[in-house]
C-alpha cells in the first residue's frame, strides 16, 4: 500500500531560525515551512532538516518529520544525520592545502605516492581520482559481493591488481569509492597522520563542529536519527553498511544541517585555502572528448540559471550545495537538505530545488518550473503544464531537445519520487508534445509495463516500433509482455 503519513499530520513539527534576515517576507518563510510538509506527502520523507544561508547569513531553518518512527520521536535541532559520501568534500579540501603548500601535485601519478600500486596504473594522477575519471577497478563492488572488507587499504589494492580497468583512462566521469580510498591513501603517506586526524585537525576542531564526525553502523550515538529506506511507497529501517575506519574518507561520516553549512562557509571564505586557489582547482576536469567532466576537484559541478552549482550529494538522501555567480561571488546561496530517508525513491535535487524555488524565483527559474511540472502533474492541471511548457521553451529558445530533455527528466523525478503510477500523466504529456519522440514513446511504455499494464505497455511499445522499427529492446518487451 502506498506509503501515506496519516499520522503526520496529527504529529507536525515545522520550526524555524527565529535568526533570520528581516527581508524575508514572513509569508516566504510560511511557505518554506510547508514545502517541507509537502515534500513529506509527495515523497514519503521520514525526517528531514533543512538549512539555507544567503550571502553566507542565516536565512532559513526549518525541520519536519520523524526521527524514529517506530518511537514517534519528532525530529528537532539536536538530531545527528548520517551524512555518507559528503565525507568526500573533507577529502577534497585536505588535498586542496596539501596542493597549496606544494606537498602535492594535481597531475602527479598516484604511484609517486604510492609505488606498489600497479605499473599499468602510472598514468593515473590526483586529478583523475578527484575527477572520478580514473577507471581503475571499483572495489566496492567485491567488498559487497563477497559480504566482507580486506583489513586494510593496502590490501584493497593489492586485490585489484589482476582485475581489469573499470573504463579507459580520462573517458567519463563514473563514481568509484576506490578513487577517494587512494587520495586518503596518498594524505596519509605525505602528512603521516591518518585520515581521522587530519580531518580533527584540519576541519573539526578548528570550525568547532560539535556535531560531525565518522562512526560505525554499529556505533550508538546520542541523537542519532534511524536511517529508513523506501519500497514502492512503503518504509523499512535500513540496514547501513558497517564501513571500516580506513573508508571514512568516502564514508560514514554523520553531522547536521549547520555544521555542513558551517564547514562549506569556510571553504568559500578563504578558511581552508585562499580564494585564488580555490578558484583555480575549482574547475571541472575536462574528458578526452573535450567536454567538461561532472566534478571539479571531487564537488559535484553544474551550471544552471547562471549560478554555479557546488558540493555533494550523501545517500542519496542529503544534499549540500553552495550556489553562486561565476561573474559575482558576492550572489550566493548555501543549502543543506538532509533527511533520513523516503517512501521512494527521491532524487534530492528535487527536494533542494523545491525550496530554492520559493526563496528566490526570480533567480532560480528552472528549479522554480521544476516545482510547477511536479505540483501540475500532481494536481492534474493541464494549463498550468502547458504554462510551464511554454516557459521553459521561451528559456531554451525552442531548443526541442533541451525542452523534451527538460520535460523527461521531471517525469523520471515523479516515477522515482512518487512512483511509476505518479508519473504517468508526466509521460502522456512529454508524447503529446513529442508524439515522434523514440526515448519519450518507450519511457512512456516502460513505465506502463511497471505499473503492471500489460495492455497499454504493448500498445505503447508498438508505436515505437512503427517509428523506429528496428528498436530490438521494444520487439523484446512486447514478446515478454504477451508470454505472460
């Protein structure tokens, strides 16, 4: 059964900075507050909490939801979350000093540092790890297939020695845990410190972030949200992986809304390193092919409605981001949106975006029609759909493969967000604007074929067919579909 909080609406706790900037409409706060409400109907959120700074000033604050549902424990200002893989953004910033004070070179072989590792691995420098575009084997992969970690880093890499490379060298971004277990790997050799001081040293204890830090799976800390993942609507605890300490620098770490803002603020203040150097590593790394990689120095990078988009997403389940004019530093926006897990699946672009959306509009026009597809498609209003139709063709100058990119990527975010019933109408709309549209007929089919619509998913793929008719993946699905 789909996964609805009945009892939260009887159990709301929405609260907010009492600190926040006097331009602040108090009917914009009013509507942050219920966007997080929202967010839980929509997408099942368990908890979450939520921090947004302008110009590095407190905006915004604000959580909702639970932090243990099975004890009816409301989240509130003191709940730890854990925070996952934004433990590679401490990484990315030991390395940014370490480059600064020239212990490290970004074009430098990791065998510099590390000399057993593999011969046919010299071409393989910092900058690929931080840019994942090494392709060197993922040893995660092994670790969960074989339900065991190797006792040290040393061994992990001794292990992938026979196995072959994950994609050639500088090709494509494809994220690997193994490429941010060799950097800490490579921090540890020049420091002689182990990757757990560094980071008490060099970001916790000065930044004074009392509320972060690297801990088992196993480990009972006080204020601890339970972690929750998401089935088809319903809600299950999640079973955490019990990551071992040499992984800290890809994993487990855990802290707050505040002390990950906090820390980010430093980053961009000059705190860690200057802003010159901050500026010139905090570029994306560019693929063999001549287009610019998704990473810049190991930060997530993007670019859209004129802001330069920053940080790292943890578990899927938080996101932390710094947003800010290529051309005027000075315009910038920091988020953290942390949860504890959902009923689905959601991408927590959308639940960042749906709250940019509201704090300025007029600046974040794409997350702003983001948010209007969602609502429309929920709310069943054609006109508003056409509405944000027209707008974003206005935006792409009537690019149609922007404008069907744009509209396909929100329908996955309601398929995944919401589930694939949710979504449905989204894809119906993406065809009747693109009735041709190969990749929009099959999502649609798909998606058909996932909601357990045998009939409509035939009937669907066979347009394809008649559009494209050697789609051999359509003539398998329909043949799958009638053995049924």
């Amino acid at each position: 059964m789909r996964f609805i909080y009945s009892f939260l609406i009887l159990v709301l706790l929405v609260t907010s900075s009492v600190n926040v900037f006097a331009e602040m409409l108090p009917s914009v706060k009013k509507a942050l507050d219920l966007q997080l409400v929202k967010n839980s109907e929509r997408y099942g959120v368990v908890g979450q909490s939520v921090v947004i700074l302008k110009n590095h000033q407190p905006l915004y604050k604000g959580h909702h939801g639970f932090a243990n549902v099975e004890l009816d424990v409301a989240i509130n200002n003191k709940h730890l979350f854990p925070s996952y893989s934004v433990t590679k953004l401490f990484t990315s910033v030991l390395l940014m000093q370490q480059i600064e004070n020239g212990n490290l070179v970004l074009t430098d072989s990791v065998r510099k540092y590390l000399p057993y590792l593999p011969v046919r691995w010299q071409a393989v420098t910092l900058e690929h790890l931080l840019s994942h575009t090494s392709g060197v084997p993922r040893y995660f992969d092994t670790a969960m297939k074989n339900n065991h970690f190797l006792a040290d880093k040393k061994s992990v890499f001794l292990s992938l020695v026979d196995q072959p490379e994950h994609f050639k060298i500088g090709t494509r971004n494809s994220y690997n845990n193994t490429n941010f277990l060799m950097l800490s790997a490579i921090l540890e050799t020049v420091t002689n410190k182990t990757y757990q001081q560094l980071v008490q040293d060099v970001i916790v204890n000065p930044l004074a972030l009392k509320n972060t830090g690297h801990a088992s799976a196993k480990a009972i800390i006080k204020n601890m949200v339970t972690s929750y993942q998401g089935n088809n609507g319903s809600i299950k605890r999640n079973i955490d992986i019990d990551w071992p300490q040499y992984t800290f620098a890809h994993s487990a770490l855990y802290s707050t809304p505040e002390d990950l803002t906090t820390f980010l603020t430093a980053l961009v203040t000059g705190k860690f390193v200057s802003e010159k150097t901050l500026q010139q590593l905090w570029q994306p790394m560019q693929l063999t092919n001549g287009k610019d990689g998704r990473y810049a120095f190991g930060f997530e990078y993007s670019l859209e409605d004129g802001y330069t988009h920053v940080g790292h997403d943890g578990g899927n389940r938080v996101k932390l981001r710094h947003y800010f004019k290529p051309d005027n530093s000075a315009d910038n926006y920091t988020i953290a949106y942390v949860t504890n897990g959902n009923a689905f699946s959601v991408w927590t672009d959308v639940l960042a975006e749906s709250v940019m959306s509201i704090v300025a509009p007029e600046k974040f026009k794409l997350a702003a029609l983001k948010e209007q597809f969602v609502s429309a498609v929920i709310e069943n209003n054609l006109g508003s759909l056409n509405d944000v139709f027209d707008s974003v063709s206005t935006i792409f100058k009537d690019n149609a493969p922007s404008i069907e990119r744009f509209i396909l990527y929100r329908a996955y975010a309601l398929k995944y967000g919401s589930g694939a019933k949710s979504s449905i109408p989204a894809f119906e709309f993406l065809t009747s604007k693109y009735p041709n549209s190969v990749s929009a007929r099959e999502s649609l089919a798909d998606t058909w074929a996932d909601i357990g619509n045998k009939s409509k998913a035939i009937e669907s793929y066979r347009l394809v067919l008649k559009m494209s008719p050697t789609s051999k993946r359509s003539q398998e699905q329909i043949t799958l579909l009638e053995g049924k």
